[in-house]
C-alpha cells in the first residue's frame, strides 16, 4: 500500500496581554539527512521522509518564554532525524523510547540556560509533538498544549492535559462548565525546565487512517473555543488551512487574551 500524503496548515497570533508571542511552532520532513524545516502550509508524502508538528507555549519572565519554547522545538529537530542515522547503522531504537530521551535531554538543556541569568529565570514551556511515520503516530505532550483526532466526525483528545482540573472533567467529576471556569485550570504539575528535578511526559503510539484529521494546539486556542467548535470544525470538509483559519478567528473573536498557535493536519492515502 503507498504510504499516506499529509496536507497541514500552521498558524500562530500573539495574544493581547503582551507584545510578544510566547508560542513557538514547526514543521519539518525528518529523514537520514536529519530535519528539514517545511512551510506553514503545504502536502508532503510519508514514502521517504517522517513528518513532525509540534507546538509550544512558552512562560517565565522576560524573554523567558520565546526562548524556551524556539530552544525545545529546535532541539526535537535536531534529536528525532537520529532514528535514520541509527537505523543505517543496523540499529532500530524504540522511537517512543528516543521521544522521551530527547524531551528529558531538552529539560535538562532547559533548567541549564535558565541557571544564573535573569533574563531566563525560571523559563519553561509545554509541547504536544506528533511524528508521523509510514506505520504510525507516535506522540507526545508535557502541560496543556493539546492534539486532537477527528475520524468519521467523532474528535478524541489524544494528549493530558497536565492539571487536577482537568483530569476531574475526564473522570466526570466536574462539567466542561465548571472546567472552564476552575481557579486551578492553569496550574500545571509537568512542563519542561521550570526548575523541575523530573519530568513525565505522556506518550502514546496510534495508527492513523486516510480521512483523520489531527489538530495540533496550544491553550489559547482552546481558551476561546468549546469541544463542539473543534468537533464540528475538524468534521468539516475544508482544507486544512481554511479549517486552521476558521479556528483561530473564532477563538481570537471569543477570547484572543493568550498566545494562540495550532496546526491541523489531513490525513490522505498515497497514490
């Protein structure tokens, strides 16, 4: 069977509570000679390269935050191409395995440059990251940047998000009502560097399917907009751009006070 093509569309906005946008976001081809960034909108096959979207919100005061979250995403680009030079050798490393070395890798550089500098005190940043292979997603999050599916209309959460709060709205111990409104939404016991001794991501290995729709997105999306928007926006027959755009001016129109950055992907079988 050919391998899927993927079709996405990235878009970020600064949110009205400071000039600067504290999100990072990235595309890019990984293959044997390493990441190559991709456009913000664009199709690209699985035949020969895997492809990665990741988003990050950055946090921590003066330019804490941009850093943070460019320095995390860089460094995945640098760290996931490592699986093609390891399989060309004859090895074939666990790739959820390599996801979590490279995030704990990222902490640690993180918690270093934060050390000593005042103008990086303190700095840290989630990640929702989806690499797409020829047989799976592979995926990963730390904080409340989230990745979604939509297959047959029906959207998934496939991340945690990292907070009390939220994990009560799942087990149904309190309405999205009331999770929206929770004094503790924000509070979040993962995100990288922050100072933390450890981190844990959550990970998961999924296969996808033509027809999946993924959004990949940080909270301030999600500030503005309800599950039923991004249910029956990602449900929708629109380009992936067209999807992204119509998102992130509901949101910006709802809310638009955080940093908003999202990328949706379609998913189509190879010719």
């Amino acid at each position: 069977m050919p391998a899927a093509i993927l079709h996405w569309a990235a878009l970020t906005h600064s949110g009205t509570r400071k000039p600067r946008n504290d999100d990072s976001l990235i595309a890019f081809a990984s293959g044997p000679d390493g990441a190559e960034r991709l456009a913000d909108t664009g199709s690209h096959p699985l035949a020969s390269h895997d492809l990665v979207f990741a988003v990050s919100d950055g946090m921590g005061g003066g330019n804490a935050g941009d850093i943070a979250s460019s320095t995390i995403l860089q460094q995945m680009a640098e760290i996931i191409p490592e699986t093609f030079k390891a399989a060309a050798a004859g090895f074939f490393p666990d790739s959820l395995a390599h996801l979590g070395n490279a995030i704990r890798s990222v902490h640690e550089k993180i918690n270093s440059a934060a050390q000593g500098c005042q103008d990086t005190s303190g700095m840290a940043a989630t990640l929702a990251l989806a690499w797409f292979t020829p047989e799976n997603l592979y995926l990963t999050n730390v904080g409340d940047s989230r990745i979604y599916r939509s297959r047959n209309g029906v959207l998934n959460q496939l991340s945690r998000d990292h907070t009390a709060a939220w994990g009560q709205w799942k087990r149904g111990e309190i309405t999205e009502i009331e999770y929206r409104s929770h004094p503790r939404r924000a509070a979040l016991y993962e995100v990288v560097g922050g100072g933390h001794a450890r981190i844990t991501p959550h990970f998961a290995a999924i296969a996808y399917e033509p027809g999946d729709r993924f959004l990949v997105c940080s909270d301030g999306l999600i500030d503005g907009l309800w599950e039923r928007h991004l249910s029956n926006a990602l449900a929708s027959l629109n380009d992936p751009h067209a999807t992204a755009r119509g998102l992130l001016t509901r949101s910006l129109g709802n809310s638009g006070i955080d940093d908003t950055s999202l990328i949706v992907i379609q998913v189509t079988a190879g010719r």
